[in-house]
C-alpha cells in the first residue's frame, strides 16, 4: 500500500528516473568492445553489442573519443613482424601456429571493424555503413571464436605463440579520414585474405586436417562480404569528393600501404567483391620491384 501511495503521490518518479539514465550508443558501444581486454571476452561482448544494434536497442550513432589502442590481453607477446618465428609446414605444430596467427588477425579485426565503424562521424555515413561494419565484427567475432575453439582441439589456445602489431600500428597511420582507411584495411588487408586463403585451405587438406579446413572456407565466404563493403564506402566517398576510383586507390596505397601487392591474386572472389583487376593490376604493372621471383 505504501508504495502504492507513494506512487500516487509522485506519480512521474518512474518517469523521471528512466530518462535520466543514458542510452548507449553505437559509439559508446564500439569503445566498450575495443576496450575489453580479454580476447574472447571481447569476441563474446561484440557479439551482444552486434545483436543490440540490429535489434534496435541501440538506435544512434552518436561520438565518442576513441583509444588509439584497443585493450589487449597480456598474452601472446607481441613482436616486429620480421622477428616472428617461422613455421613448420605440416606438422602438427606448424598448423597450430598457423591457426594461431589467424586467431591474431581476427581479434585485430574485431578492432578494425569497431574502429571504422564509428571513427568517422564527420564523414556523415549512411546508416547502412553502420549495419555493415558491425556485421563484420560481428563475423570476425564469430572468426576468432571458431579457430580458438579448433587451437583447443589441438590442444593450444591463443596467447600460447608470439604474435606482431602491424595491422594495428597500419590502420591508425589511416585515422585521419575515412578514405584512407576504407582503401587500405578492407580493400588490401581483406583483399590479401581472399588471395591467401584457398591455397592454406589446400595445404590443409592434404594434410588430412578437415575441420581447419572447414573453419577457413567459412572465412573465405564472409570476407568476400567484408571486401565488398569496404569497397562500396569508398567508392560512395570517391563519389562524394568527385575522385576517380582508382588513381585514387593508387595514391592511398603509395602513402600508407608498407610494401607492394603480391600476386597471384583470387581474381574470380576479388571480381565477386566488386574489385576487378582495374584497380590492382595496373598498380603491380607499375611497381619496377615486382616481378615473377618476388611473388
């Protein structure tokens, strides 16, 4: 009865103490995924941060100072890339090794999908961009899980090996704007997934590991989506800023991609992307140091 009365005495109590409190936003959602530390903590928040956006329990984007670095478990200890160990083809423990550097490149990718998605609000991307990028952490979430999972199986876990920060340390040289970093961390870092993918998938089988190989053809499906994505965003700001679409990509990979592209290149899953060789092979035609002993 008490409470009753109370409530008829102050009847906007309830009222007043739900709109005080703050509605997340996609922002505030992204800083919380790159924050968390441990790494299938972090896989397992993107995953319910991913279902509250498309359930429309997050509705804005809204902005937010992002870290210059996500929050990262203790281990494995990061190394230059030129330091890392190599690997033992074939073996059991080559394998491991393998899964476990894709395990590396997926929690960076959980990152780099949060960061893009929300880095950029001066950019004033369509709300589909936003449904986009969350779908790819939300799959890259999904990514590291499943090779964690198969690293367990035979018998490691992420941490376990060394690992290196480049993808990371690349992506922030792109923090200033929006363009930069679609050319360079979806059209060439997932690119080179869908070049790099199919032959280990092969070297996989014919060492009889099934389920590794099973894991890959389920990322090698999804990062043709990713790819495609990111090259639909820049291409629409290439539309915006009245620039052509490839002297442009041309010009961002000069400045910030470390390196040339490698053939052989996926043609047939770049051209399913949206990539076709216009925008590649002219750019691996005019690099004097590429030639058929490099690749």
């Amino acid at each position: 009865m008490r409470a009753q009365l109370a409530d008829k005495a102050n009847p906007f109590a309830i009222i007043t103490s739900q709109t005080i409190m703050p509605q997340l936003t996609l922002s505030d959602a992204a800083k919380k995924a790159l924050l968390t530390v441990d790494a299938t903590e972090k896989a397992n928040v993107t995953a319910e941060l991913a279902a509250m956006w498309r359930n429309g329990e997050i509705t804005e984007v809204g902005s937010t100072d992002l870290p210059d670095r996500p929050g990262r478990p203790a281990k494995p200890e990061l190394l230059p890339p030129n330091k890392m160990p190599k690997r033992k083809k074939g073996s059991v423990q080559g394998r491991i090794g393998l899964l476990h550097a894709l395990a590396h490149i997926e929690l960076n990718a959980i990152d780099l999908a949060w960061d893009l998605c929300v880095r950029f609000p001066e950019a004033n991307m369509p709300r589909d961009f936003h449904d986009a990028w969350v779908q790819v952490a939300d799959d890259e979430a999904r990514h590291f899980k499943m090779i964690n999972k198969r690293l367990g199986e035979l018998g490691a876990a992420y941490g376990d090996l060394p690992a290196h920060d480049g993808l990371w340390q690349t992506s922030m040289d792109t923090a200033y704007d929006i363009l930069p970093r679609l050319a360079v961390v979806p059209m060439v870092f997932e690119a080179r997934g869908l070049d790099a993918t199919p032959p280990t998938i092969e070297r996989l089988l014919a060492h009889g590991d099934m389920e590794s190989a099973r894991i890959l053809k389920i990322i090698a499906h999804d990062e043709i989506a990713h790819v495609a994505a990111g090259r639909k965003y820049y291409e629409y700001v290439c539309d915006q800023r009245d620039l052509p679409y490839y002297t442009t990509w041309h010009d961002m990979l000069r400045k910030h991609f470390r390196g040339p592209l490698k053939p052989p290149f996926n043609d047939e899953a770049r051209y399913e992307a949206g990539m076709p060789p216009d925008y590649y092979q002219d750019y691996v035609l005019e690099l004097p140091d590429i030639d058929g002993d490099s690749a």
